[in-house]
C-alpha cells in the first residue's frame, strides 16, 4: 500500500511538474514585465517634468518672444488660474473625506476630476505668461515694472509676506508633479501600498499648492495693470 501511495505520489508530480515549471516562468516574465514598465514610467514622469519645468523658466523669462499686443481674453486667465486652484482645493478634500469613507471608486473620479483642472491649469499659466510679456511686481502701484524705494515702503511686510508665501509655492508647484503623476500611476494600478506612501507627500503639497494659488493670485492682484 506504502509502494503503491509513494508510485501514485511520483507519477502525479512527473505530470504536474512541467505546468509548475510553466507557473514559475510565467511569473518571472511578468515581473520582468512590471519592472520594464515601471522604469518606462519614471522615465516618462521625469521627462515630462523635467520639460514643463523648462518651458515655465523660459516662459518666465521671457526667452521666447510673445504677441505685441496680448489677446482680448489675457487679462482673465489670471482669475481663471485663481477659480481652478479654489475649485482643485475643494476636491482634493472632498476627495480626502471618500477615500477615509472607504469610497474608492468617487475617490477616483474626484482626483482624475482635479488632475484634469490642474493640467487645464498649467496650460492656462503657461499660455498667460507667454502672451503677458512684462511681470507683475508686489506693491507697483503705477505699473511702471520697477518698484521704487517710496513704492517698497508703502508695501511694508505684507511684501515679505507675499514672497513667503509665493516662493515655496513655485518650488513645491515643479516639484509636486513627479509625485502626482506616480501616484496616479500606482493608484490606477492599485497598488494601494505603494500609492499610499507617495500620497502621504503628494497630498498634502498639492493641497498647499492649490491653496497658496488662490492666495498669490489675492493679493498680486490689486497691481495688475492691463
């Protein structure tokens, strides 16, 4: 009974062995798959990074020359950046409150939602500065693109406030993209750990970014000239 259980035992692992060796190949080609995906991916997060960044700095600097005479609809795109950061604040929490409530899929559509008006966003900004051919300084009064020494006194400390305020939200504004765009990546992948570790720094700087918009865009405002 021992011999016969033990030739039954062998004969089952000759048949099974080859589908075993099948498993175990197919899994290392779909890891080897998965990490060939991901190194596409971070390469394509950083290029696409890297060359907003770029196109903002010579936008910013005004390397590349714009329109003459700025179109019709220029001077509200700067309001319109203010309402979509406003409405990208808003579902950013709303979208905090689902997923805590254990409602992925809303939670899903919020953030695709808000990622869509932030892009919007971004072409907006870039599309401003390169039609706006001057910049706006805090506390300019006349327009004139110099602050003079009466005009800087006049602003006080709520021009330190401003560039407080302003200069970490264009750091973090370039540097928030890369974690946005992997933690979409490993969120529509489900890959709930690793979305998670990425979200707990991509949240809350997104937050930061889409709040301190509204609040440049505030208190630049009242110096706009055109």
């Amino acid at each position: 009974m021992t011999r016969l259980r033990y030739w039954c035992l062998k004969s089952c692992e000759k048949k099974i062995s080859p589908y075993i060796n099948y498993e175990k190949k197919l899994r290392s080609k779909i890891q080897e798959t998965i990490k060939m995906t991901d190194k596409f991916i971070f390469r394509f997060v950083a290029a696409v990074s890297i060359f907003v960044i770029v196109v903002v700095i010579i936008l910013n600097r005004h390397i590349i020359p714009g329109p003459a005479t700025p179109p019709s609809f220029t001077p509200y795109l700067p309001l319109l950046n203010a309402i979509l950061n406003g409405t990208c604040t808003i579902l950013l929490l709303v979208s905090l409150y689902f997923i805590k409530q254990g409602k992925i899929a809303v939670h899903k559509r919020l953030n695709i939602t808000t990622f869509c008006l932030s892009s919007t966003f971004l072409v907006s900004y870039i599309l401003f500065h390169y039609l706006m051919q001057h910049d706006t300084l805090y506390g300019d009064t006349n327009g004139d693109g110099v602050l003079s020494p009466s005009e800087h006194d006049a602003a006080g400390g709520l021009r330190m406030l401003y560039l407080c305020i302003l200069v970490p939200h264009i750091i973090l504004a370039a540097g928030v993209l890369p974690l946005i765009l992997l933690s979409f990546y490993r969120g529509l992948q489900m890959q709930v750990e690793k979305h998670k570790k990425l979200v707990r720094w991509a949240f809350p700087i997104w937050l930061y970014v889409t709040v301190t918009g509204v609040i440049v865009y505030l208190m630049i405002s009242p110096y706009y000239h055109f």
